[in-house]
C-alpha cells in the first residue's frame, strides 16, 4: 500500500514537472525566441483605428515564423482587446513579446509633404495618400463653415492656410487635427517680421498668398518671382487693373464650357468673363488664391524687386523667362513677338 503511494506521489511529481516544463518552454517560446520571418531590417504595419486584433494578425501573420505563439501571448498580455492604432515598425529578430511592446507604444510618426495643390479637393486628396484619414472627411473639415468664419477665413480664402512643406504626423491623424495643426503651422509662419512687410504693402497674409498664386502661375522660375511681384504691386499701388492671364484661366475653368479643356493661349472671349477672378474687368486682387504657391512666391511677393516695370510678355527665346517693359508700347512689341511665336507652334487656343 505504501509502496503503490510512493509510486502515485513520485508519478504525480513527474507529471508535474513534465507540465511545468512544457510550460516553461512555452513561454520561453512565445516570450523570448525570434519569431520574425521577413528578410528587409523592418516591416512596417498600418493599424487603423477602427482595426480590430483579427485585422492586425492578418497583417502580422505572412511576417512571422508562428503566429500561434503570438496569439497565446498577444491574449495573455491582453493586447487583443487594446489595440493601438497608428504605423508601427517591428525589427527583423523581434521576439514576440518585443513585438507586442513596439505595437502598444510606438506609433511611428510619417512624412507627410504636399504642394502646388489648386484646390482644397485637390489638397484632401493628396493628404488622404499619406495618412489614415479619408479625402471626403479632411475635404469637410478643411471647408467647414464655423472653422472659416472663427479664423476670418472664406470658401475662397481656405486654401491659404496651407503652407506647402514636409511635415510629421502620426499616420492615424484625424481631419480635424490635420487642419488644426496645419492652422497653427500657418501661425509660425507667419511671424512677426513677414507680417510686417505684409503691412507695408496694406495687405493681410491672404492677400499676400493670392498674389504670390498670380505670380506662381505667372513663372515657376524663383529668380523672377520678385521682379513679376514688383510689376503687379506697382500695378495695384498706381490703381491699375491687374489683367493678369492665370486669373482669367481660373475663371475660366469654372464654367462648364472650359471644364476638362487645357488653355494654353489666352483670347479676347476669355476677357469677357464676368467672374471676381478676371483681373481685366475687376480691380483688385481676386477673392482668393487660384492656387497654392510656393514659399519662395511668398517671399518674393515680401520682398519683391522695386522697379518702374508695369508690363511683362513670356520670351520667345527664353521659355520659362519674360521681357519686361516700362511703356504700353514696349509691351506692345514683346507681346506681339510672343503671338507670333505661339501662332508658328500652331497654338491658336
């Protein structure tokens, strides 16, 4: 009777320290051995913030060697039902319980980076590229109503406050803090010693940004940004209409007749457009930007050239440059040399 005890006691004891084992290896298993099975240093996951734990195994699942041992630990430290959303790096050589501390807590910022947008749609869809947020919401956010109005902003003017640029945010930044934080980027931006200079001309930093758009459109070439700004701000200091083309294109890509058509040279029928954006008819700066100009358009609006140039025709000979002249006849002479140059490229529209 003894004996069989001892025997039943010493079995029990085996079968335990068989079970611990097992155990213990488990969790040295799951806890501490490599299992990741991709070949690059990193792989990057994208969780997004309705995601649940099936749609982040789905994701791990081709970059590791056994996603069983993930999941065991992935419930025993309760990640299953707390999952982070946001771009999460894991290394090549991660131990699951690395893993599952780099997806809890290091949401990885990305670069996100935009310019020469036309339009707030155009903008939205370009941000919705880079981020979780989809381009009706940013579109929303960007043109609501109480926003405008409690930061002095339009429908026409909303497109101001995006400074084109490479910035960081966390993958899974909504719409509204993307436009709020692009507000407060406007902020620093606009410091003291730009607004001063914007003072100097009586204009606000919109009306900065729409002309410095004019003179984007105008040339893409820096070093004549400021001289185009100087003939334009001599334009509006001596009462002149602006009668600037880019304006009359935006105005015409409005209407349903130019709607999907390219204009390359600018007629007489565009002139009689009447909308606030034909510079011709109206006096002025237009409603707002006609698109979204570089900082460098900016600052050369700043700080543009001071000169007697009130008149400026693309060159011929130079494309991408422009001849400037003080007088309507000499202007009427550069502009009659590119016509003519436009009408032997077969450009009639």
């Amino acid at each position: 009777m003894k004996m069989n005890l001892k025997r039943i006691v010493l079995a029990v004891l085996i079968l335990g320290l068989a079970v611990f084992a097992y155990f213990a290896y488990f969790v040295y298993t799951a806890m501490f051995v490599e299992n990741t099975a991709f070949n690059n240093d990193e792989a990057c996951l994208y969780i997004g913030s309705n995601d649940t734990y099936t749609d982040v195994r789905i994701q791990l699942e081709p970059l590791l060697n056994k996603i069983e041992t993930f999941d065991a630990l992935a419930r025993r430290k309760q990640y299953v039902n707390n999952i982070k959303p946001g771009k999460f790096c894991i290394s090549k050589g991660m131990t699951n319980n690395d893993i599952i501390n780099t997806i809890r807590s290091q949401n990885m910022p990305v670069r996100l980076s935009f310019n020469n947008q036309n339009s707030i749609g155009s903008l939205a869809g370009r941000i919705a590229e880079q981020i979780e947020t989809d381009s009706l919401s940013l579109y929303q956010a960007m043109t609501d109503s109480l926003f405008l109005r409690k930061n002095g902003l339009t429908e026409e003017t909303a497109l101001t406050i995006y400074v084109p640029n490479s910035y960081e945010f966390f993958w899974n930044t909504s719409a509204e803090e993307f436009r709020s934080r692009m507000f407060k980027e406007f902020g620093n931006f606009w410091d003291e010693n730009r607004r001063e200079k914007a003072k100097t001309l009586s204009m606000s930093p919109d009306m900065v940004v729409t002309l410095a758009s004019i003179v984007q459109e105008e040339s893409k070439q820096s070093s004549e940004q400021p001289r185009i700004a100087g003939v334009y701000i001599n334009r509006l200091n001596s009462g002149w209409p602006l009668q600037a083309d880019p304006t009359l294109k935006f105005a015409a890509y409005q209407l349903p007749k130019y709607k999907n058509t390219v204009i390359k040279r600018v007629l007489n029928e565009h002139k009689e457009i009447d909308s606030p954006y034909n510079t011709y008819k109206y006096l002025g700066l237009p409603p707002g930007p006609i698109s979204m100009p570089d900082i460098s358009a900016v600052d050369a609006v700043l700080n543009h050239e001071k000169h007697e140039f009130y008149f400026f025709a693309a060159d011929p000979e130079k494309p991408g440059f422009h001849r400037f002249a003080r007088t309507l006849s000499q202007h009427n002479r550069n502009a009659r040399d590119y016509q003519r140059y436009l009408s032997e490229q077969g450009i009639r529209r």
